[in-house]
C-alpha cells in the first residue's frame, strides 16, 4: 500500500515535499489531500506539481520525470496542418468560451481516459479563470466551438491541461494558436506535462525533472 504525504486543505500555501520524493511508479505521485483553491493550485503550479484524480478519490498530486514541453520557437507545423492553416478553416480566439472549453474536454475524458475533469475542477479552473490566471484558446467553425485548450500562465510560463477536438486537426490550430499568443507575449515555455504522439507531433519533446525545476525557477518565479 502507497503512503503519501497528506495535505492539509485548510493550509494551502503549505509547502510540497521536493520533487525528488515523488514517485517512480506511479510515475510522478507526489502527495495526496489538500484543496483546489486558488492560492493552492497557483502554489503547485509554480513547483512544478499538478492535480489528477477520478471521481471518489482524494486529491492528488503529480510531478513526472521526463516532463514533456514545448519551446514555442521549436513549434512544429507538419504539411497537412500548413496546409489546414493557410485554407483558414477555423476562426480562432483567446478566452471566449473558457468554460465550455473545459466542458467538452471533460465530455472526452469521460469517453477516453475517465472523469478526472470533475465539477469540482471545473469550479477551480473557472474561478482562476475568473481570476485572469487559467486562460482558453478555441477554434471555431461557421460559429460552432469544435476545438480548443485550457491552461495556466504563470511568469513566462503557460501550464497546458487539456484539449479538445470534434473536427479534425481544429485542436492542433487552437494549439497552434496558443503559442503563437504565447511567443507574442515573450513566454518561453509551455509544460504539456506527460508525453503523447499528438504533441510530439507540433514539436514536444520530453526533458528531466531536474531540468523543468532548473526552468521554473527561472520563468516561473513570484512577480
């Protein structure tokens, strides 16, 4: 049976265990317990921890070695996508419709991988939003929402949790989308925190731990 250091839900600037106790296997389990508010979720963010639980579990909380991310000036565009672009199939657009974003990311997890985007994150993640920490990129098409992802941005850096798609290749143009917002604005890294074909495929690749600590300390410290 796994022993996890539990967080206290009334302390939530209470500091993580180091990173190096996390887990191998699980890959990443770091710590349990806690809450899912604002001060709190801004503090694993910034230690490079992030939460994931199904419904009836307690909270909990990851840090994975490797670490997939993403250097915005290394972002990728294979030839289909190129050519998707320049047809301009998709209007695309920053913060229109964060939480129906989040909702029809939770709809494909359901589907997929299980319901980890519950109401109770859904709440967390809109009231950052609210809050202009937690932000959403969507694609559009003849004025139906068909692609999109939602994040955090911190520093210079933009923490990605999930994405979306009904139409073809319309989550890799708001993906596109969103780090060319991110570049404009000077971000020099987004986390796309465990690795998948997807977006290794836009130019992900996959750094140590160590190395993501090294960059948060550098682009994600208190303004």
């Amino acid at each position: 049976m796994i022993e996890l250091p539990f967080l206290d839900p009334h302390y939530p600037n209470q500091p993580f265990p180091p990173l190096s106790q996390a887990l191998d296997e699980p890959n990443g389990l770091l710590a349990a317990g806690g809450c899912l508010s604002s001060a709190r979720l801004i503090n694993a963010y910034r230690h490079g921890v992030f939460p994931w639980f199904s419904d009836g579990e307690p909270i909990l909380w990851w840090s994975p070695n490797p670490r997939l991310v993403l250097f915005p000036e290394k972002l990728h565009i294979p030839t289909r996508l190129a050519k998707t672009l320049r047809q301009k199939k998709f209007e695309v657009t920053t913060n229109h419709a964060f939480d129906s974003v989040m909702e029809n990311c939770a709809k494909l997890r359901v589907n997929a991988e299980g319901t980890w985007i519950s109401e109770e994150i859904k709440r967390a993640y809109s009231k950052l939003h609210k809050e202009g920490v937690s932000h959403s990129f969507e694609a559009w098409r003849e004025g139906e929402l068909v692609g999109g992802l939602y994040g955090i941005a911190l520093g210079k850096m933009f923490f990605g949790e999930s994405m979306f798609h009904t139409q073809s290749d319309a989550s890799k143009v708001a993906f596109v989308h969103c780090v060319n917002q991110l570049k404009s604005k000077g971000f020099a890294l987004i986390d796309c925190q465990v690795y998948s074909e997807h977006l290794a495929s836009l130019g992900a690749e996959e750094i140590s731990r160590a190395e993501f600590s090294q960059l948060l300390t550098i682009y994600c410290s208190k303004e």
